[in-house]
C-alpha cells in the first residue's frame, strides 16, 4: 500500500489541502481491499474477508471530503479485532499488533496525510488533542507507564522525542506534530502541553482512556451491535486530572482542565473490490508496554474536568 503512493503522486491544483490525487489512491485500496485481506485470513472465510475489508478501507480517509481523522483511526480499530475473530491474529499476537502492525499503519497515513495534504476530519483545532490520531496517545502512554527515564514533562523536548520516538508510539506521535507544525508547543498542542504538567504516565493512561468517546461505526456478523453477556464496567465519559495541573515549567498551565472530545470522525462505509498479498515480514518494532498489575479498585481523586 505504501507503495502506490508512487502511482498517485500529487496534482497540480489550485487548492492547498485535498489534493484529488488521493482519490486515486482510495480507488485502489477499494479495489484490492478483499484481495488483501483474504491473503491473511485464508479464502475459505471469503465471507469474513468482504466484511473485514470494509473496516480497511475507511482506515484511510474519506475520498470525497479528502480528509482523516478519529473515525478513521477507529476503522483501523476495527478491522484488526476482525482479525482476531476470524482467526488471523492469535491472543499471542496481541503486542506485536500494537507495536509493528499499528505502528506500521501510522505511518503510513502519515505519509498520506503529508502527501495529499489531506484535511482533519472533526477536528477541534487547538483544542484537540491531535488533529489526526488518538488512540496511539493511549496505547504509547501504557508503554511509558513504568519507564523510569522518560518523565511526562519531558515529552516536549524535541531531543527527547528524537531520540525516542522509534520505540514509543506517544513520542511518535509528538514527533510527527513537530514536523508538521511551528511555533510555540503551548500554542499549537494547548492540550498536550497541559498533559505535559501531569505527574505520572498512569495517570494520564487513565485519563485518555475516560477521554476517548463518541466515534461513529458499523456493525455486522463480525462485529455485533448484540449486548454482551456480561457488560464491562463503563468509566465516567468525562476526563479528570490532576487539580490545576500546573504544567512542569511554573509558566503556565496552572488551573486548566485536561478534557476534550477526541474529535468523533464519522467515517461512511463503502463498498469494496479485491486482490494481492500482504507483506508485513520488514516491519520495525517499538518497544512493547510493560506487563503490570491492575490498578486499584478505589480511583484517586484527581479532580474533575
């Protein structure tokens, strides 16, 4: 996939954002999306394939609105728990999902969000946490829950997330906003600033997961919109921090809320075509998050939003 960004290259047009070319793009993926799939999950589930590759190919963005955000994110969600129903992906595969697989997407979509300069879809603009992603915020900030080198205040050192961004999905993400953004870090990332003023990883794991919330999706013979037999526990939908939360420099920060919807990206469905083989043998790897004990059943008291 990341090779036909050579086939679509850029158009020429008098538009700054969207360029049409990724429309091209998103033919191709539309049309070898099943083919895709179905080299994974074995042909004999060619039901299975057509439905899962349904979730693929909104992973990618909207071609009409050339635009990527949450929602998309989510698709991708989706399509990998595909995965795990239909057999391709095993219990055992679940940290190599993370750190090669959907490392491996991010940047792809990177890559296609730089190339086709495509739009944030829901995005809330400064107030966002990214205009782009949110759940490699969650599933990075596990990996640093117990790193002993890597405090939250130091994720807006741009040395830092150099040297650390192949290994750790957060500081990846913050890697890609400073390439793609300028001036001040309180200013174009207000939110993940303020998170920089939090006093431990855990704490803001806990607070993104709360975070997330309201995303658009489909439901199907995969993927049931059926009740589950026994329910999980629902977290608050509003996000808590702690209170003030002065960021670590003593310049600003002091008393701002850590709370924002990620962005609710409604990603339409599609129909699909089909086609070749995927190879994910020369990934790279991050460093998988550590194993720990679950946290306990009394929350802290961290304030509300």
């Amino acid at each position: 996939m990341a090779t036909w960004l050579d086939e679509f290259p850029p158009v020429d047009q008098p538009q700054r954002y969207g360029n049409k070319a990724f429309r091209e793009y998103y033919t191709k993926l539309s049309q070898e999306a099943e083919g895709l799939v179905k080299s994974v999950v074995g042909a004999e589930l060619e039901a299975g394939s057509r439905e899962a590759s349904t979730y693929l190919v909104e992973s990618f963005g909207n071609s009409t609105r050339i635009d990527y955000g949450t929602g998309h994110e989510l698709a991708f969600i989706m399509f990998l728990t595909c995965l795990f129903k239909l057999g391709a992906l095993q219990q055992k595969d679940s940290q190599a999902t993370v750190t090669k697989v959907f490392k491996r997407y991010l940047e792809l979509v990177r890559e296609l969000q730089s190339t086709y300069k495509m739009e944030p879809a829901g995005s809330q603009g400064v107030w966002s946490l990214d205009d782009y992603q949110f759940i490699p915020f969650i599933w990075g900030s596990s990996q640093l829950v117990m790193n002993p080198k890597i405090a939250p205040e130091m994720f807006t050192n741009p040395k830092v997330v150099e040297d650390n961004a192949e290994d750790y999905l957060f500081l990846a993400c913050i890697k890609f906003i400073l390439e793609v953004k300028s001036g001040p870090f309180a200013e174009h990332s207000n939110q993940l600033w303020n998170i920089s003023g939090v006093q431990s990883w855990s704490k803001i794991n806990q607070g993104l997961i709360k975070m997330y919330k309201a995303e658009h999706v489909l439901f199907g013979s995969i993927l049931s919109i059926s009740e589950a037999s026994s329910r999980p526990h629902q977290p608050p939908s509003s996000l808590t921090s702690a209170p003030g939360m002065p960021h670590p420099s003593g310049a600003r920060g002091g008393g701002r809320s850590f709370s924002v919807d990620c962005g609710a990206t409604a990603a339409p469905f599609s129909a699909l075509g089909r086609k070749p083989s995927l190879d994910v043998s020369s990934m790279a790897t991050t460093r998988p998050p550590p194993s720990f004990p679950p946290p306990p059943t009394a929350r802290p008291d961290t304030g509300s939003s």
